[in-house]
C-alpha cells in the first residue's frame, strides 16, 4: 500500500438513500472500461443487516476489490444509524475523522481513488466531524509530501461536479456543521451530540 492516488473523487448526495452507492460504482465501470485503474473507499458504513448488499460490497464489486478492503471491518456498523450513532448504539468506541482518514489505504497501482462519504455531506461521519469535514483527511499516514496540494474532484449524486484542491482544515475549535440538525431529520441533534460530550 502506498500514498493516495494523484486524483481523488469524493462521491457526496443531498442524503441518504439517494443513489451515492450506484452513481460510484457506475462511474467506476465506465473509467475501468477506458482502461483507468480505480480503487473505492468508504471509510465508515452503517446499515440494516440483510436489506441487500452494503455499500462496500456494491463498490468492491465495481472495482474488483474485496468489501473489506473498501470498508474496514471494524468500521462496518449493522445498525441504520448515522456512523457515530451506530457506533454509540453498538457499544463501541467514538472515532474521530482524522482516524477515518488515517486508516485509509490505497493500492500501489491506482490512478483514480473514489471515497464515498454517508448521507450528505452535512451528515454526521464521525464523532468531530462530517464529508466536509473529511477533505482534509482522507490520505494514509504514509502519504508523500509535495508542494502541490493534489487535485480532487467532489461529485454529487445529482451529477454536478466541482473541482478543487483537499487544503480544507478540519475545524476542531468549532462545532460541526451537523450539530443544529434537529431530531426527525436523521434522528441527530444537539441532545445526541451533548450526551456524547457529557453535556445532556
């Protein structure tokens, strides 16, 4: 496994169940088919057991890869929950966005890395953060250095593209985005994010 690949594609919806899933995985066959290496990433996953296959099964099927390559295990939550309410739910430790990106590993011969985030990009990816949040991390500790930030392409499930470079900060001093979302929009507020922090 080496650093990310030069040209990363972050996959993001308006929310959940809006087809992230199968835009990626169609635009994966279509690069594959030109002859372009891809590799896909998610690097948290939350979902009903035995609703059909996770989004890491449907994207490793689309690159070739195996589903716990493209999802870690222990990041494959079975609870329809957003990742960090899932994780709560489950019992399990809170993991922070940066965690999410520094687990991320790339093949060695990838020209294209696709990460898909979860619900929308406002939606809640990890106990610090969400999508947006994510830009910044989603290179492996071993990525190499350069004076050229890498060139990086959002894509929505609407098909509108937006091109950039991953220089965003992850904003720590400040609360995420997500945090005014009310109850009843994805069942995330401020009583859940207080009750994290010992706040509620």
């Amino acid at each position: 496994m080496t650093a990310r690949p030069a040209r990363l594609v972050l996959v993001t919806g308006t929310g959940t169940e809006v087809g992230k899933t199968w835009f990626a995985a169609a635009t994966i066959m279509a690069l594959r088919e030109r002859g372009i290496r891809v590799a896909a990433r998610k690097p948290v996953q939350s979902f009903e057991p035995g609703a059909g296959p996770t989004d890491a099964e449907v994207l490793a099927a689309a690159t070739g890869e195996i589903p716990d390559q493209v999802c870690p295990p222990h990041r494959s939550l079975p609870v329809p929950m957003a990742p960090p309410m899932a994780a709560d739910a489950l019992g399990r430790p809170a993991f922070t966005v940066a965690e999410l990106g520094h687990e991320i590993e790339w093949p060695d011969d990838v020209d294209v890395g696709l990460v898909e985030g979860v619900g929308g990009p406002r939606s809640p990816l990890a106990a610090d953060g969400d999508t947006v949040d994510s830009t910044d991390g989603t290179s492996s500790s071993s990525s190499t250095a350069s004076t050229e930030p890498p060139t990086s392409t959002a894509a929505t499930a609407n098909g509108s593209p937006t091109r950039g470079s991953m220089s965003s900060p992850i904003r720590r001093n400040s609360p995420p985005a997500w945090a005014s979302v009310q109850p009843g929009n994805g069942g995330c507020g401020m009583s859940w994010v207080g009750s994290r922090r010992g706040q509620a």
